[in-house]
C-alpha cells in the first residue's frame, strides 16, 4: 500500500530523488508540503493547489479536533473528500499546536519578555525547569499582568496534555490515544506519531526527561493504531545535544516506518547541524520529513542533508503580508530570505511582475505596482494573488531541485543560489 523508491542519489552530497506510493496517489521527492492547517491553505483553494503544481496537503489535528470536529469530517467522507481534494493528505499529531496554543488565549500573541514573537528559531524562549511543569507561555512586558489573568495555562503529565483552546477556551485532553484516533478520523495518508516538544533553552537533564516522555508515547501511538492504510512517522527529538538527537535517531528509524525531525532550533547552524547528526541512522528505504521547514535557504540545505519532505506556512504567511519571493536574478539571496516587500514605495510604479519570469498566474497578469495598490487598499484579492505567487514559487523551485538532482547539476544549482 506504502511504498518509498529511491530513483537518483546525488554524488556531491545526501540529495536523493524518490517516490512515495500512497492510497491517493504517488509523490515525487523531494517535495514540499503547503500547509492546510484547518483545512484550507490560506487564501488557496484545492483547484488553486492543482494549478501550481502540488502533490499532496498537510493538515492540522490540533485545528480540526476543535472545530469542525473529526468526527464532523469523518462523516463527511474524510479530510481528501471534505476539502475537494483528491491526492494524497497528511496530518500532524496536534502535539506542537497543544503545547503552543493549549491556553485559552484568544488574539493573545504569544511572545517572549522582550516583547518578540517566538518562532521556531526564537533565541528567547520559555525555559521549562522540570518535568511535570506548567506549559505558560511569557508575553510582553507591558500587558502581564492582564494577560496572565486572562490564561488558563495546559499542563503536562506522563500520560499526556491538558490544554484550554484557544477559540472558546474550552477544557481538552491529548495523549497519544486521542491523537491518533483523530488523525484515524480524519483519514490522512500520512500522520505522526504524538510527540513532546522540547524548548532548545532547556539544560540537559530537563531535554532527556522530554525526550524519554516523547519515546513513550511513541510506542503508545503505534499501539494505538488500528487502521493499516495510514502511514505513521515517528519524531525525532533531543534539542541541541548531539547525543540525545542520535539516540532519537535510532530510535524513530527502528519503530517506525517513516522518520521526521522535529522541535525548535536557536539558529539555522543549529538546524543543520542537526540534520547532520540525525540522517545517517535513517534507513535510505524510510521517507523522511523535516517538519516545520520551509524557506528556500533551508530547503536546499535539507534536500543537500538527505530530507524527503518538508512542510512550513512560511509561503502563505508572508504572501498575505506582502512578502513575495524572488529569485536570485531578481534580487533574491540569503540575506533577504529571497523575497521583495511589496508595499514598499519603489514599487508605487513598478511594471514588472514579483519575480519576472515567474510562469505562475500571478505574475502572468498583475505588476508589482497594482498588487502594491491591493496591499495597501487591504483588498482580499491582495492575499490570495500573494499567497498564489509563494506556494507556485516554493512548488516550482522543489521542481527545479528534483530535476537538478536528475541531471547531476544539484550542488552547481545550489550554489548559484545559496551563495
């Protein structure tokens, strides 16, 4: 039914091509997931993914538990069948949603004492000092003490989360049970293992607790699991030290069919590095995924380390905030995270696409200077010609690596962009 095929490996670094078989259809790798969290890609709807050249949509567990409600979408025949898609569908276990949004916390930004928003490669984190704490993100300085009222924090056990959502606040229990009868429900091809989420600020001892957690209901997901036509990846975890990240390495590789990477990472050094201690314990038949990553620089450093599949919001994020991509020869590099702000003045009477010689709908017919107008009119259509641009570039550019790997030209086609 699941079937990973090494077709090409490159002879300059780890790049690989393959194809993944799945109930709904095959994948090319490597490939890049657009995000769906409730869903829907923002903006984009399934057509809008056919057209640009998509092979497959991730999902969140987290997103849809809440609402409509799994079995809401069961139902209705499935996740492919509720969203109008028809190839393959992937699911995230909702851990990391739990334990980043499980606080009843509605339009509360989650943010650090300096006031920034966290990411995944925040440098300023909330540090959990010992197990069995509570899960409460910091928020800015000047609003804590109102905020902290407002919050009604998720606590960990060894069992799993309580969390409080984050759209009614409603009261909530995820363990590995819950989370793979979800995804069960929901009907993905592909779904994940539920996992721990570890801060990359955390000593040791606190890091080796989690990880031991995480390992837990890892074989707790794969006990849970009833239905033989999903595909289940286990999470490798272990924060930045190199011995718990290869424990986890072989760990996932030996229980599960199908092997990802995720947590958090203080830089990209850190990330790639981490890549470097953990893809050597993956067997090459395994498909392996970086969850959570996504923008152009870290994609060609993946695919270089080894990584199948990868999966971020990154596109439709920016896109809806006017943050276009653009290729080296327009002016994109690692600096500027190969994108334009759009609503900057210069582009007031600009008459070149984003990116020209883009193919995607977006820059067929609209100039930078009339998506300017829509950004700063706050038109809707603003949103989704963006978004449209980002994931056709994303989608194209994995494309262009696929077929660099084929040919033999991966690292001269790397280094004309990573440079």
């Amino acid at each position: 039914m699941f079937r990973f095929t090494i077709l090409v490996k490159d002879r300059s670094s780890k790049a690989r091509v393959g194809t993944l078989s799945t109930p709904h259809g095959d994948v090319l790798t490597p490939y890049f997931n657009p995000v769906g969290t409730q869903a829907t890609v923002k903006t984009l709807s399934s057509q809008d993914l056919m057209s640009v050249g998509s092979q497959m949509i991730l999902s969140n567990t987290y997103h849809l538990f809440l609402r409509p409600g799994v079995d809401v979408v069961e139902k209705l025949g499935g996740l492919g069948k509720f969203q109008g898609w028809d190839g393959p569908t992937m699911t995230d276990s909702g851990g990391f949603q739990v334990f980043s949004l499980g606080v009843a916390q509605k339009k509360v930004k989650v943010r650090d004492q300096q006031g920034r928003r966290l990411s995944k490669f925040s440098k300023s984190v909330f540090i959990q000092s010992a197990d069995n704490q509570v899960l409460l993100p910091a928020v800015t300085k000047t609003r804590e003490d109102k905020e902290l009222n407002k919050l009604r924090a998720a606590k960990i056990s060894e069992d799993g989360v309580w969390f409080y959502s984050h759209v009614d606040g409603s009261k909530h229990w995820f363990d590995a049970d819950v989370s793979i009868r979800a995804q069960e429900k929901l009907g993905a091809d592909l779904i994940v293992a539920f996992d721990d989420h570890e801060s990359p600020l955390w000593d040791y001892q606190t890091t080796q607790i989690s990880l031991e957690r995480t390992n837990r209901w890892a074989l707790a997901s794969l006990a849970a699991q009833k239905r033989k036509d999903q595909l289940m990846y286990g999470v490798v975890h272990g924060g930045h030290y190199e011995d718990l990240r290869k424990a986890s390495a072989q760990f996932v590789d030996k229980y599960f069919p199908a092997v990802s990477i995720g947590g958090s990472y203080t830089s990209k050094q850190v990330l790639y590095k981490t890549l470097d201690w953990c893809v050597p314990y993956f067997q090459d038949d395994k498909p392996r995924h970086l969850l959570g990553i996504g923008e152009v620089q870290d994609l060609f450093e993946g695919v270089a380390r080894g990584i199948d599949f990868f999966d971020c919001v990154a596109p439709t994020r920016r896109g809806r905030h006017g943050n276009l991509y653009i290729s080296p020869q327009n002016g994109g590099k690692k600096e500027n995270n190969f994108t334009l702000q759009i609503t900057n003045a210069k582009y007031t009477l600009d008459q070149d696409p984003i990116d020209p010689g883009c193919e995607c709908m977006t820059c067929h017919n609209y100039t930078r200077a009339y998506l300017r107008h829509l950004f700063m009119a706050d038109e809707l259509l603003a949103q989704r010609l963006g978004s449209y641009h980002n994931v056709y570039f994303i989608v194209n550019l994995m494309n262009k690596i696929r077929e660099s790997i084929l040919d033999e030209s991966f690292s001269h086609f790397k280094n004309d962009w990573i440079t």
